[in-house]
C-alpha cells in the first residue's frame, strides 16, 4: 500500500493547498473573513483534516508565511556585501508589500496587537528566524573581511530592515527599488 503523507498523517500535497488557499483567502476576504470553512472548501479537504494539522486559522497562517519567508527571504550570497544587501532588500520589500505572503504578515502583525500569544508566537518564531536569515549578507562579509570583526550585527540589521517595515506597516509610503538601494549605499559607505 502506498502512503502519500509524512510521519505525521500529512499529505503534502494536501498540506500544499491548504497553505496556498489561506493566502489566497486572505487577501480576498481579509483576516476576520477568513474561514476553516473557506480553507477547507477552496483547498478541496475536509474541515476535520484542518483541524486535525492545525487548531486554528492563526496556526495555518503562521506556517504558511514561515514557510513564504525560508523560502523567499534567504539572501544569496554574490561575494560583495553592497549587491548582497540590495537584492535582499528589494526583495523584503517586493515580499512586503505585493506578494499573498505579505498580506499574510500584515494581517497577523494587525491580529498580534490584540493577542499576546500569537505576538510571542510570531516574534520569537518566524521573525527571530528571519532576522537569523537577515544576518547572513553581514555576517558572510565580515567572514571575507569587508567588514570590521565587531560590528554590531543585529543594529546594522536593523537599520536597513525596520526602515522597510516601518515604511509598510506605519506610514504605507512606498518602498521602492530606488530607496532600498539608497538605503543600502548609505549604511555600506558607513560600514566600510
């Protein structure tokens, strides 16, 4: 007999569209239309399923915009720290402001401001991984010697990613190809 889900019971397929469906879902009806039962019914599984991986439409948004995040924001490593960190940012912006994954992160930083769990949730968890991530472009230039050995990482992270949300999240200005670069060369000349 062959068995198509992981050690858990999990099809991945299954899985696959249930995490693609709450993006969808989201953007089209926002977080408090946002349903089990519309997750269940767009990815084509049964409710019982959903409630069985996940106990909630919090759970499925926190894994799918995990997920989104491994996989979209994990900077490449060109051997220059400039080029490095202006792809990364744009693309932090790109993911922030027009990808399903993006709605998705605004949509459980608005939910976390009246839910401590899931503000713990979300920053210890996803965040912390990913300013892990945001890390690297810093860290592989200080390895190759571009940068001085005790530069304060997580400030310099700091200063380039919270200007991009900061942007999305606060004052909706746009964040352009344009500012990001600049954003980037400033901190770059600073460091360097």
């Amino acid at each position: 007999m062959d068995h198509h889900g992981n050690r858990y019971g999990r099809s991945e397929a299954a899985r696959a569209a249930v995490l693609e469906a709450a993006d969808d879902l989201l953007v089209e009806h926002g977080f408090a239309g946002l349903t089990i039962e519309k997750i269940a019914a767009r990815a084509g599984v049964a409710k019982q399923t959903i409630y069985r991986w996940w106990p909630s439409k919090v759970d499925i948004l926190l894994e799918a915009f995990g997920d989104d995040m491994a996989e979209d924001l994990t900077p490449a490593d060109h051997g220059y720290l400039a080029t490095d960190l202006r792809e990364h940012l744009a693309r932090l912006a790109d993911f922030l402001t027009t990808s399903d994954a993006g709605a998705v992160y605004r949509a459980l930083v608005g939910q976390a401001q009246h839910d401590p769990q899931l503000a713990t949730r979300l920053r210890d968890g996803h965040l912390a991984a990913q300013h892990a991530r945001d890390r690297l472009p810093f860290e592989r230039a200080i390895a190759r010697r571009e940068l001085v050995e005790n530069l304060d990482v997580d400030l310099a992270v700091e200063r380039l990613v919270g200007v991009v949300h900061y942007r999305v999240l606060v004052t909706g200005e746009p964040v352009t190809r344009e500012f990001t670069d600049a954003l980037v060369d400033a901190l770059v000349l600073e460091l360097t």
